[in-house]
C-alpha cells in the first residue's frame, strides 16, 4: 500500500457544501505544516472498497452518514470513539488505525472559550444525537443537567448557569422558528447560551436570548472549528489558541 504522507480529507457523502477544507487548511497553515487536504465524497456502495486507500492517508475526518459505518475499519479506539460509538476522526500511525471522536472535546473546549463550564446548573434543549453527546460531557463534569424533551416546554423555569441548543430548530433555511417562545424564555434566569447551530450566523433564539440582557452568547461555529483544530492535535501535536480558533471561526462565518 502506498503512504500518501501529508494527505488528510473529509469523508462522507454528499460534500457539496462542507467549509472542512477551508477549516483544516488554515488550521495547517498556523502551525507551519505542508498538507493537502482533500474531499473524500464516496457513496455507500463504495465505502468498503475504498478502505485501502484511506488506510494510506495520514489522517482523515468523517462526518454524515459514515462515523458509526468507519468503525469496522479501525484497528482501534480511543476513548472518546468507545464513549459515543461513533468515529469522526482517524489517526493512521504505522499501519494501525485508530477511531476518536473530536465532536465531544470541540463542544467543551467552546465552551470554555465562552467562559463557561459545564459544572452548574445546566439547561439542554433536545436529546438526540448531538444533543446525547453534550449531556454525557455536562454530566461527565459534574453539571446538575435538565434535558428538554424528557420534560414539557410548559415545565421549563428557573435559574441555570448555561442553557444549549442541539436542535435544528432556527437552522437555515428555516431561520424565523425558535425551539423556545418568549414566553417560556421569560421564565428561565440564564448567565450564557450555546447554540449548536451555525448557519445563521445568529439564531432567533441566540438574539432572543440577547436580547434578554445575557452577554456570553456562541453559535455552534466554534465547536465545527475545535472539533477539526483537536484533530490536528492527534495527527501531529499541534496546538491552538482560543484567539486563533476565533480567527479562523469568523472566517468561516462569512462563507455560510
């Protein structure tokens, strides 16, 4: 088999509008590393056949709808990948190929550029797949977690220290629709809100929540570019700063 050393790429399928490349080539462009990253849209049919040669890149990211299929072709998992069953991330070192999953470290190191944590009081606006993932890491850190969506918007009130998102609602092109009503939002005493959503740029919940009076407000951007710098981490070591995550996300922002 053939090293294609320095290669990474995105896998999944279709690509069509995937900001991956222009994320990870300034990522390898702050670190100082020569690499060609390059878009992997392969379908179904030809996912197993195509194993082999994503064996010989150096490392690669996968997203919809493969990161539970690619597992059978690791050799290995890290913790994270066994924590979710589900790979995003592959390091090939010495033939040995090794499953992470990036999603859960990129979703807490956003919220510590929000200077946020995970440790009070927090609120959780729907339990599916990524919504699963942030309440396992606000429970692994210690928070006194309430998910909405096992409880009646109607139920929804008091203090917490840091309400999310990981619904679609507010996504573009619906961007007129909010999984809260001002009413209910007016019920809830919030010092931060993180919405995993980042096209808009601003959902009508984030300015809703703005409008409220909360200062520390993220769309889910930071978490797409902290996912992908924790990835470059594992490849080859390379750190980044909360600023340059900033950077790179604000570039990004004017892309979608």
């Amino acid at each position: 088999m053939t090293e294609n050393k320095n290669v990474f790429g995105i896998l999944g399928h279709p690509l069509g509008h995937t900001l991956s490349p222009q994320i990870h080539t300034r990522l390898f462009e702050i670190s100082g590393e020569q690499a060609e990253y390059k878009i992997l849209d392969t379908p179904p049919e030809k996912l197993t056949d195509s194993f082999e040669y994503f064996k010989s890149l150096t490392g690669f990211n996968i997203t919809i709808p493969y990161k539970i299929d690619i597992i059978k072709m690791c050799d290995t998992l890290d913790d994270t990948a066994k924590r979710y069953n589900s790979v995003n991330c592959i390091a090939n070192v010495n033939g040995v190929s090794t499953g992470y999953n990036t999603d859960c470290t990129g979703f807490t190191k956003a919220i510590g550029a929000m200077g946020m944590t995970l440790t009070n009081k927090v609120l959780l606006l729907g339990c599916g797949g990524v919504g699963r993932m942030m309440a396992i890491e606000a429970v692994r850190e210690g928070g006194e977690l309430t998910i909405v969506g096992f409880c009646l918007l109607s139920e929804v009130k008091g203090d917490c220290d840091l309400m999310v998102n990981a619904t679609p609602v507010g996504m573009y092109p619906n961007t007129d629709a909010s999984p809260l009503t001002e009413e209910t939002l007016g019920r809830i005493t919030l010092n931060g809100f993180f919405d995993a959503i980042y096209n808009p740029r601003e959902t009508k919940l984030m300015k809703m929540v703005s409008d409220k009076g909360v200062k520390k407000v993220s769309g889910g951007m930071q978490m797409l570019v902290w996912q992908a710098a924790v990835a470059h981490t594992i490849w080859s070591g390379a750190e980044y700063t909360a600023e340059q995550v900033q950077a790179i996300s604000d570039e990004m922002m004017r892309l979608v």
